[in-house]
C-alpha cells in the first residue's frame, strides 16, 4: 500500500553517515526508511575500512611480537616463528561479520524499513530501488560515502596494482609492496604488510608523511617507521610503472632524478574522492562541485528542497566518526531539535605502531591564523609506564593560547594515543585550559600522565622533565 512506500525521512547509503541517521531518526519517531546497495550494512567504515584494517593491524602486531621482539621480552618460542594468513584473514573477516551483523541486528529492532539495492532519485521526494520505483519520503539524506582515487598513469587492475579494497585481503604476503601515498591508508596497511615479512617501500609526494599532522609528529614518526623497516621516500613524485628485466617497477621522480622500486603489487593511496555515480542528482537539479562533493549548508541542506548530506559526500575530513556525528545532527534537526557539531574537535587518528592522534590546530597552523601561542611537550622517554612497556617512542604535544591558556591543539604519538585523545578533545569540548590538563588528576602509571605533564609544560612546570 501507499503507507508502506511512504517515509518521513529516507537515507540513501548504508554507513556509518547513513546508518546512525537512520537509527537517530527512528529514535526520534520519525517513520524511516534505508537505502543501501551492499549486503552488509557499515558502508566503506565496517566492510572494507575502518573495522578490517583495525583487525589487521592487532594480529599482525601480534605476529611482529612473536616472530621478532618475543626473546627479548623473556618468551622463548621453540621452533620457528610461522604465519598462516588464511586464519589471519578468517579473523579479519568474522570481525566485519559480527559488526555488520549487528548493525542489521539494531536498523531491524528500531523499525526501520530496508531496501537493498542501487537507490535513485527521480526527483524531489522520490527514490527507485534498482531502477523501478519504491519508495517516497518527505526528506532524503544522502550519504553516500566515498570511493577510491586512481592515477591516470597508474590504472588499478584490482590484481597487481591494487587499493585498500584488495590490500585488506591478499591470499598471500608479497615480497615487495610499494605504497604510493604516506597518508592514512598507506602508512597503515605498509605497517600491516611490512610486519608480515614484505619489502615496504612508500613514496610521498609532500615533504611529510602523515601530512596533515604537527611537523615534529610527521617527523618522529618516519623514523619510527624507518627503525621498523619501512623505506620511505618523500619529496618523490611518481610518474609511472615499467618492466625492468622482466619485472614491474614503480618509476618516481626524486631530487629531479629518476627511481625505480620493484614491486610485486602496488598499493595506490591517494586519497578517496565523493561517490555519487547513478545517485540521479540531475534529476533534482543538484550539480556537485568541481571535486565531486555535494555542496551543503549550515543545516546540511543541498540545493534541492527536502534533500539533505552528510558524510564523504560532503566537505570536511572524510572519517567514520565525522560522517556518524553528522547524521545524528541532520536527524536531530529533521525532528525539530537544535542538532550540532563541533568541527573544531573532530579528533584523527592513525592506528600504526605507535599511534598518532591529534585535534585542533597544528602549531604551524596556530601561526598561519597569526595567533600567538605557547607550546607544552613532554617526552614519552620520560614516563615511567612507557618505559615499563617498551613504548618510549612518542611525545605529546599541547598547544595553547599565549593570551587565554586555552588549549588550541593536542597532538600525540604513543601506543595508545587514539584512546588517549579523547582527554584532550574532552578538554577543548568545555573550552578547557592547559592548567585544566595539568592539574587534572591522572592515574599513576599511565602513558596519559605524558598529556598531564605536556599541560604543566605549557608554563614550563612539567615536573619530570627539563
Ligand atoms: P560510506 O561508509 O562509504 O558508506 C556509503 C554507503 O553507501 C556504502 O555502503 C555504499 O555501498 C552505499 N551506496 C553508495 N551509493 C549508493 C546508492 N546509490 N544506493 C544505495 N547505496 C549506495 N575512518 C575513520 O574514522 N577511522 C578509520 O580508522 C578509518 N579507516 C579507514 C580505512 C580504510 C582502508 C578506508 C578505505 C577508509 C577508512 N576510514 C576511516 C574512512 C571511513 O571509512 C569513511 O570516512 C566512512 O566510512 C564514511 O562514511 P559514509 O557513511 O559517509 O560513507
Ligand atoms: P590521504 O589523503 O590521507 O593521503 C594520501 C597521500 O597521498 C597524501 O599524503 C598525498 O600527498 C599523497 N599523494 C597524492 N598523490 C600522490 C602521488 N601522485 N604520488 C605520491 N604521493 C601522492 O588518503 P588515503 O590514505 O588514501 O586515505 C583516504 C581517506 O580515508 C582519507 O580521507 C582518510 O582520512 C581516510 N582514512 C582514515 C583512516 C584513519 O582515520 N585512521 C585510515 C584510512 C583511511
């Protein structure tokens, strides 16, 4: 019947942009309806992002430990270290299962309404499910997400020259694996890879990895990377691929002179770009802008009346926890309450060994706005709970304003440093000062006390270091 086609809201794009909203509208009382193409519910974040590089890199560290950092710990293994990675992989695989699985579990339980297939505007308030007509909803959120970017020199096969869609999920370990961007997917899935036994070579285009980090993180964490055996080049353009007797090498551009790295498969990482593609956005006279992305308003509001979006579609850091933050905001506003979101404090992350974690302002960003501030650092050579847990690789770094004291940007390498973060984004959350990090009572031993003593150093009262 009519009743059943027809929604308060539909969301079109099943991730963690798109799922959240749908649970939040529905929690609001809104009649709801979701719109999604793949099987599993979670989007890139459950199925081919997030979750899975996650589960790859915990048993890989594991494998790390055992193979080479084991005797040196007292645990000796008899006999030799070997890796079976079809149960790496099984693992990887019943970790996605039960996430996306429970996703279903709770889209169901909140009564809202599935539809699996392609969705498609056919103008204002109207969606096809796999090109037939099926469903109309007052307001429609699209989210979308987003997709990989290719190099027009570099075409992915999907077999030897590969994005993180198959690098989650080779059959075996190559011998040598070149990552061409030092950005997130790239430093992480070379972590993974290199830990496993391949050769990693990641060329960079910027002068840093990591590059939207603080420069003293970007350059404590190469040679972090480079104590671990990863080759990385920076400054280094690639241009190409040939065979070079007999064999595929990458060609870069480095210093104005030629390199060449061998590679048996090739990870582009480059970065994501919006994905729209048979979304019907002409249909509703929606034009994304020259990069792909979906312009919105303040109120996440498109062009198009009643159309909303949210997530990799739209501007800011393409993130799972960016995306899920707008949807719960677009659904609060769709029920008529003040929805929000706090773009100052939007935490990034990356989960290597150690782990890097900042939010806010960078201090050459600080600088760039022209404000002054006072930098606090504590090294994590210096906390006794680092030391005791051979993780003295890392600093923390606390950014606050010369004037008010109120912390600007909190930037952390540590093992840990994505759970730690939140204390700092929790701080800046209630416009917290450094003395509030610093007089605020850590638990001792912790590797957090480091963000404790970066607070006090901010006015030069770290009490363990100089
Ligand atoms: P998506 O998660 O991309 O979901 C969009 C969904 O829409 C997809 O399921 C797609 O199938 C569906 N869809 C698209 N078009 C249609 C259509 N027309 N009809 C029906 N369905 C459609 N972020 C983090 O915060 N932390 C991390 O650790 C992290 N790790 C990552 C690791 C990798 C390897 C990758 C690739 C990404 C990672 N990200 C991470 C980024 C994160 O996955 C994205 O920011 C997040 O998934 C964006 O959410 P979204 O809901 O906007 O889009
Ligand atoms: P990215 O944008 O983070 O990094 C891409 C890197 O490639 C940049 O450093 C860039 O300078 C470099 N580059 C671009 N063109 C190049 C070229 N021709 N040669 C050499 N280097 C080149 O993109 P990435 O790593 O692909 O990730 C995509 C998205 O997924 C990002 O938005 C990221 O936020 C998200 N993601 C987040 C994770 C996390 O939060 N831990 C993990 C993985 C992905």
């Amino acid at each position: 019947s009519d009743s059943d086609s027809q929604f308060d809201v539909a969301v079109i794009g099943g991730g963690p942009g798109g799922y959240v909203a749908a649970i939040r509208c529905a929690q609001l009382g809104l009649k709801t309806a979701l719109v999604e193409k793949r099987k599993a519910l979670g989007g890139t974040c459950l199925n081919v992002g997030c979750i899975p590089s996650k589960a790859l890199l915990h048993t890989s560290e594991q494998f790390e430990f055992a193979a080479h950092n084991a005797a040196a710990a007292g645990v000796e293994i008899d006999g030799k270290v070997s890796l079976n990675l079809k149960t790496v992989m099984d693992k990887k695989d019943k970790v996605v299962k039960q996430l996306t699985g429970g996703v279903d579990m709770l889209v169901k339980k909140r009564g809202i309404t599935r539809f699996e297939g392609h969705g498609k505007l056919l103008g204002e308030g109207k969606i096809a499910v796999d090109d037939k007509e099926a469903l109309s909803a007052t307001n429609i959120i699209l989210a979308t997400g987003s997709a990989v970017v290719d190099l027009p020199f570099l075409k992915q096969d999907g077999e030897t020259i590969v994005s993180s869609d198959q690098a989650i999920a080779f059959d075996s370990v190559p011998e040598n694996l070149v990552v061409i961007g030092a950005g997130a997917i790239g430093l992480e899935l070379g972590s993974v890879w290199a830990r496993y036994g391949s050769n990693v070579t990641v060329l960079e285009f910027l002068p840093n990895i990591a590059a939207g980090c603080d420069t003293d993180i970007s350059k404590l964490l190469e040679r972090s990377f480079k104590k671990q055996g990863l080759t990385i080049h920076t400054k280094t353009k690639v241009t190409g691929a040939k065979e070079i007797d007999g064999k595929l090498n990458v060609i870069a551009e480095k210093k104005g002179k030629e390199i060449a790295v061998p590679a048996d498969k090739v990870l582009v990482a480059v970065g994501r770009k919006p994905y729209t593609d048979g979304l019907g956005l002409e249909t509703v006279g929606i034009t994304p802008d020259q990069r792909g992305f979906i312009e919105i308003d303040d109120h996440f509001k498109t062009s198009a009346a009643g159309i909303f979006a949210i997530g990799d579609i739209v501007r800011g850091p393409m993130l799972a926890h960016k995306a899920e933050e707008e949807g719960v905001a677009l659904a609060e506003m769709i029920a008529g309450k003040a929805g929000h979101v706090n773009y100052d404090v939007i935490p990034n992350v990356i989960y290597t060994e150690p782990e890097v974690a900042g939010v806010g302002l960078t201090e050459a960003q600080a600088k760039e706005k022209g404000i002054a501030i006072k930098v606090g650092k504590f090294p994590l050579q210096a906390n006794g709970r680092a030391i005791a847990s051979d993780a003295t690789d890392g600093v923390v770094k606390i950014i606050a304003c010369a004037e008010t004291d109120k912390i600007l940007g909190g930037h952390i390498v540590a093992k840990g440093a994505s759970e730690m973060i939140s204390e700092i984004v929790t701080h800046m959350e209630y416009g917290g000062s450094a003395e509030d990090l610093g007089r605020t009572v850590h638990a001792h031993p912790t590797i957090s006390e480091a963000i404790k003593e970066a607070g006090l150093a901010v006015d030069g009262a770290a009490i363990h270091s100089l």
